[in-house]
C-alpha cells in the first residue's frame, strides 16, 4: 500500500491540476472578447534538428570520455489542440533519426562506431501555457524502420532480430521541455526546446537508451474556428 501511495498521490495532483486550469479558464472566459475565449488550435509542419547520443546504462560511466553526439532530425505534424486558454494537448508525428557515436579504443567497441535509427514516432504532450510561456511533457513510442552502423569506414544496416547483434523495433520514452511564443499580426512564431529520455533498452546484446535535445521552430496561423472549445 506504501508503494502505489506516491502514485495515488501523483495521479490526484494531476487531476486537480488540469481541473484548476479549467475553471480558471472558464471563469476568465466571460470577462474576455471573442478572441481570446477560445484556446488557440494550430497544426504544424515541423522541420526540427536535434543533438542525439545513447545512455549506455552500467558502462555509461567507463564510456563517457569516448561518446560524442552526431546530429539529427525530425519531419512531420505537431498539432496543438487547444482544451482551454492555459491548457493544450500535443499529439505529433515525425519521422526521427537519431543514434550515437564512440571515438576509438573504447572499452565497448574497441573501433571507432557510429549507430544511426531511423524510426516513426508519435508523442502526446500535455502543455500549460503562462502568458507566452509554456512547458510540456508526456510520454512517447517510436518504431524504429531502419538502422545503419559504421565501424571505422565499413558501413551495415542493423539487424532487428534477438540476436547480441540485434536491435529493438519499439521504443518508449519520456519527453519534457518548455518554449516561448511571438506574435505578430497574423501569425505565431514558436521557438520550443525539449529533452527526450529513452526507456527502452533498444540493443539485445548491450544496454543503450536513446537521448536526445530537440530544437523546434514553428510558423503558423491559428484555426478560425477551434472544433474542440465553443465560444
């Protein structure tokens, strides 16, 4: 009973919370114009870069002086869903690359190696805005299609099998972060910054966690109507 208390506990502040941004919102909404009664729905077409490198679970420590992170990418949708003025829910889907790389005479790979993942995900976020401010997180699960690692000049796709060689097709995570918003006249600029925190292990022969810092600009107008509030 001790065990799933915090658990209670957390799922009852969660709620209070969502249910606290909702009256705020209702209450607040006769006191404004019709522009702003409605929470602000917008989809996206996102073109984000990201710096990517893996968590290697127990050898992480003995391999901290040979990672380095390569660069990624993610292309696809990110549709704001507007709930009430302070509260979104964010569904997206992309298509991601990411993976990690080991200098040389490292004590796992001995060779200098370079993983790369290609894979479609699909996060739901759930965003609280304060102002032009707004944090978000929520979990995620992506299907990794493809892969490729590089040992020293020699190039191969990944094998997604069980083999000590072989890779896992899904991964689950955790993304988390925050951003800020400019208006103009007819448009929104939003600069958001967010930290994606594999839990899955994706190798069958060593522990590998993928992590990654996502930068996303995004340049929109926001929907007339918004089918998910009324006026």
């Amino acid at each position: 009973m001790k065990r799933k208390l915090p658990l209670v506990l957390l799922l009852a502040s969660i709620c209070l919370c969502t249910n606290t941004f909702a009256q705020t919102g209702t209450s607040g909404s006769a006191q404004r114009n019709d522009s702003t009664k409605t929470a602000k729905t917008y989809l996206d077409l996102v073109l984000n870069v990201m710096s990517t490198n893996f968590n290697y679970g127990i050898s992480n420590q003995a391999l901290k002086d040979y990672k380095k992170s390569i660069l990624g990418g993610q292309l696809g949708l990110s549709f704001q869903a507007g709930i009430t003025p302070l509260f979104s829910l964010v569904p997206e889907l992309y298509i991601t690359t990411e993976g990690g790389k080991l200098n040389a005479n490292n004590p796992l790979t001995n060779s200098e190696s370079t993983v790369r993942l290609y894979a479609i995900e699909l996060p739901v976020l759930a965003r609280f805005h304060f102002s032009d401010f707004h944090i978000n997180a929520g979990p995620s699960i992506a299907y990794n299609f493809y892969g490729t690692q590089k040992i020293n000049d020699s190039s191969s796709d990944l094998s997604f099998d069980k083999s000590s060689a072989g890779f896992r097709r899904f991964d689950v995570g955790l993304q988390m972060g925050g951003g800020y918003t400019f208006h103009t006249k007819t448009k929104r600029i939003t600069l958001d910054l967010r930290y994606n925190y594999g839990l899955t292990n994706i190798s069958y022969g060593h522990q590998m966690y993928n992590r990654s810092f996502v930068i996303s600009l995004h340049l929109s107008n926001p929907w007339k109507t918004n089918p998910l509030c009324k006026n």
